[in-house]
C-alpha cells in the first residue's frame, strides 16, 4: 500500500480543515463548558456529505471509502472530541448496521435521511450488565402475530448510548430465543425515537466528551413492526462484530485526531514560553517528550490507515482494526498526557485545551471494545484460537 494520500483525500483532508478552524472551533468551549449537544453544528455537516461519508450516493452518502471516512474523523477530533465521536457513532454505528444487512425498503426509510445527516443515528448494545459481554444481552424481543407480520414487544433497557436522546433512529439489540447449545439467539431491530414504549433514561455526566450525549435507553412493551427486523432474525450477534470491527478504525482515527491536537498545542507552547533565558522547547526532557509524540502518532496514523485501506480492498481487515484501535487509543492517553506535562502548571487548567484532549481520549481506551479486549482479539487472530 502506498500511504501517500491521493489528491482527493488531501482535499478533503484540507476541506474539513478549514471548516474546522473556521465554525468549529471558535464555539467549541462554550458547548463543552455548558454540556450542551451541539445539533446547530451537527446539521452543517450534512451538506456537506460528512454525515454518510463511507456510504453510496444511492444510500444518502457522499460515495467516498473508509480511508476517507478516518481522516474525516481524525480531523474533527483535532478541533472538538465531541464532534468527532457524534458522527462516529451515528456513522459507523447507526448507518453501519442499516448498510450492512437493510433491504432495500430499510435503506430507503432508514439510511438514506441518516447518511444525508437528516437524521442522527445510535446503536443500542451495550447492558448495564452486558458491556465487554456484549453476547449477555438481556434485553428480550418476544414476536406477537397479526396479519401484516406482527410486531416485535422489546422490553429492557441500554446503557452508555452515545446520542441517546439526539437520534432519530436506533438500531438496537435483543435477545429473541436460545440457540441450540443454551447461548443467547441475539437479534437487530430498527427503533424510531418516537415508538411507542421507548423512553431515554439518565443521561450520562461524564469525565469528558461534554458536549456528546451519553444514555440509557429503556423499552417498556416497546412494539416494533415485524418488518423492522434487521437482517435475519438471530443473526444480531454476528452483525453486531462486524460493525464494531469497522467502528474501531474510526475510534482509532478519534484517538489521532486527539493526540494530534495534543502535539500541535505542546508544539506551539514549547516554542514560546521561555524559562532560565530560552524556548523550553530547547531542553531535553520537553524536546523528548515532543519527539515520542510526533513519532507515536504517525505511526499510529499508519496503522489506522491501513487498517482503512484494507476494508476498502474488501481484505480482512479486523486484526488490522484492533491494532490500530488499541495502538492509537493507547498513543492518545499518552501523548496528551505528555501535552499536559509539557504545558506544566498552565496544562492543569482549563485556560488551556490540553487538558481537555486528555480527558476526551480517555473514553478511546474503553469504547468500542476496551484495550483488554482487543488484546484478547488480537491474541486469539494470531495464535489463531477459536472463541469457546
């Protein structure tokens, strides 16, 4: 693979840039400082097609590839954490599902208003009991009769949902019988906001990403048309592993994008602030803590992008999608540490953002399988062990 971009991803590249620098970033402290979603900004990236990057034109997308899709992530990650993880989940997560395994009526209905950004998407798995173990699922989905299909009683509840409360559509999980060895039959529904017996629980305070909505989703004999059905029935739980391997190239260009602004900041700071006559910057242990950064993160961007690119190829690509995840997220923690370090006393406090990318790539360690986890996954693909 060539990991030079192709002139239309620089574009892009520069495109998201400067809209960033330009709508983004000047309100970023206000909605992070009040929590508040920020659904005004949301809606400008729809036109702009970075709603449904990944996605054909035919589905509502902007027909672009994977590699596309992770450099737009990184790009708003290095503006506004928040940002980045709002449309990565509605993308990889609320659209991936429908693109994955929806008929052509599901697409029409579903995807193409989520890709088009008309709509803000979420998935609904994990369980205040049922997080690494996403197989423990004990939300139930029991079939009713009736002349058109009949319709699906959901009851239970999710936790942890990001976009909880700000998403049209959800595409959730539930338990719809056993499996012939007594494990859990796991199938997807499609969810509108407005279904009868839905309802968005607490929302989440949490230690960063402010300005995203994190919650709980419970369903009380929520009744979901049978035609809502995703994919074949009990065929949920292997949905639901492909989608996450594609979601973990996306929370691994979040981690980039956040270390990324983490180094520029740090980079920035050392130049200027002066102490015993000179730049800090010109002193060993800042410069250091500098070069492990700039040279951690672009490996970790090359791992990203490649674990992008061979997605894109059609290639096996989940070995590739836990490394990178886990490397970058793991990069992430690190460098934006590093960030606060270099910025000393002044890094501590909220005057400056670096403390903030150090909260925010927190969560990139723990969502979408945590680093155990994909040391678990990664374990396994190399020994080539199967799951018992």
């Amino acid at each position: 693979m060539d990991f030079d971009l192709s002139p239309e991803h620089e574009l892009l590249r520069q495109t998201i840039r400067d809209f960033a620098a330009r709508e983004i970033e000047p309100v970023v402290e206000e909605y992070e400082r009040e929590r508040r979603f920020p659904t005004d900004v949301v809606q400008m990236l729809g036109p702009m097609g970075l709603m449904g990057v990944p996605y054909p034109e035919d589905e509502g997308g902007a027909g672009l590839d994977t590699l596309a899709y992770a450099i737009a992530i990184e790009e708003l990650a290095r503006v506004w954490g928040s940002l980045a993880l709002i449309v990565a989940a509605h993308t990889s997560l609320g659209c991936g599902p429908l693109h994955l395994a929806g008929d052509d009526a599901q697409k029409q209905r579903y995807l193409v208003p989520m890709a088009q950004g008309r709509v803000i998407g979420a998935y609904g798995l994990t369980e205040s009991g049922a997080g690494s173990d996403s197989g423990g699922t004990q939300t139930t989905a029991r079939h009713e009769g009736g002349p058109d299909g009949g319709t699906w009683l959901i009851n239970g509840g999710k936790r942890f949902i990001t976009n909880a409360g700000q998403a049209g559509t959800y595409i959730v999980t539930a338990r719809t019988g056993e499996r012939p060895g007594g494990g859990a039959e796991i199938s997807a529904f499609i969810l509108e906001a407005e279904t009868r017996g839905f309802s968005v629980g607490r929302l989440e305070e949490k230690m960063g990403l402010h300005a995203s909505a994190t919650g709980e989703l419970i369903f009380q004999d929520c009744r979901v048309p049978a035609a809502n059905m995703l994919g074949e029935h009990g065929e949920g739980f292997r949905m639901f592993l492909k989608i996450l391997d594609g979601g973990r190239i996306s929370i691994g260009a979040m981690a980039v994008g956040l270390a990324q602004a983490a180094l520029d900041a740090s980079v920035g700071y050392a130049r200027e602030r002066r102490q015993f006559g000179q730049p800090i910057g010109m002193f060993q242990g800042v410069a250091f803590m500098v070069a492990d950064m700039a040279t951690e993160i672009e490996a970790a961007r090359q791992m990203v992008w490649r674990a992008a690119w061979l997605k894109d190829q059609g290639r096996d690509y989940s070995l590739a999608a836990a490394q990178a995840k886990l490397f970058a997220s793991e990069v992430s923690q690190r460098a934006t540490n590093n960030g606060v370090q270099v910025h000393g006393g002044y890094g501590y406090v909220e005057e400056y953002k670096v403390e903030r990318f150090l909260r925010d790539a927190k969560l990139t360690e723990i969502g979408e399988g945590t680093s155990q986890i994909q040391r678990i996954v990664i374990g396994r693909k190399v020994l080539d062990l199967k799951i018992v």
